[in-house]
C-alpha cells in the first residue's frame, strides 16, 4: 500500500512535535520518530484497525496518546489526522468532517 500524508495530517503532527518538544529538548524528535514508525506499520496493518467515525479507521500510537485518522482508496492510504486524544471528543469530530 501506498501511504499519503495529507496537509492537515502533517500540520497535526508538526505540533504535536512543537508540543513534546517543550515539554522536553528531545522528545519532540522522540514523538515524530514514534508517529512516523506507526504511520509506515499501515503498509501491513491497513484496514485492520476499527472504524470510529464515518470512514475514518483509527490507529492508536504505541508510545503517545495520539490517533491516526485514515481512509482507504485503491489501495492507497490517505492519513487525515493526527489528533491528540486527550482533546474533547467533540473537537476531533469536528476536525474530521
């Protein structure tokens, strides 16, 4: 499978980084090497993850608390959001329309 990391999908994840990043010199870096290892698992495990809203399949990060959003077309893998679960459901659910 082909992975694409859309616009709003990489803004997501560039403050997630600015997030850790001050909270720690180093975790940041430590953050965008964990998201993107779970990002490039979807090459195997695509599809396997549950559906949470609408036709958004979502993918718990093993290391953060923070979910990837993706959609699956003609065996491509578009990643919407990378969202913090900690946020009011509410929010992610309207991030994602």
């Amino acid at each position: 499978m082909k992975i694409k990391i859309l616009d709003s999908a990489k803004n997501d994840i560039i403050e997630g980084f600015y997030f850790y990043e001050k909270q720690s010199e180093g975790l940041g870096s430590y953050f965008l090497e964990s998201i993107y290892s779970d990002i490039e698992s979807l090459k195997v495990y695509a599809g396997m993850h549950p559906k949470k809203y609408k036709n958004y399949y979502r993918l718990l990060s093993k290391r953060f608390p923070f979910a990837i959003y993706y959609r699956i077309e003609d065996k491509n893998v578009h990643i919407d959001a990378v969202l913090d679960c900690r946020r009011d459901p509410t929010w992610i659910r309207d991030k994602l329309k």
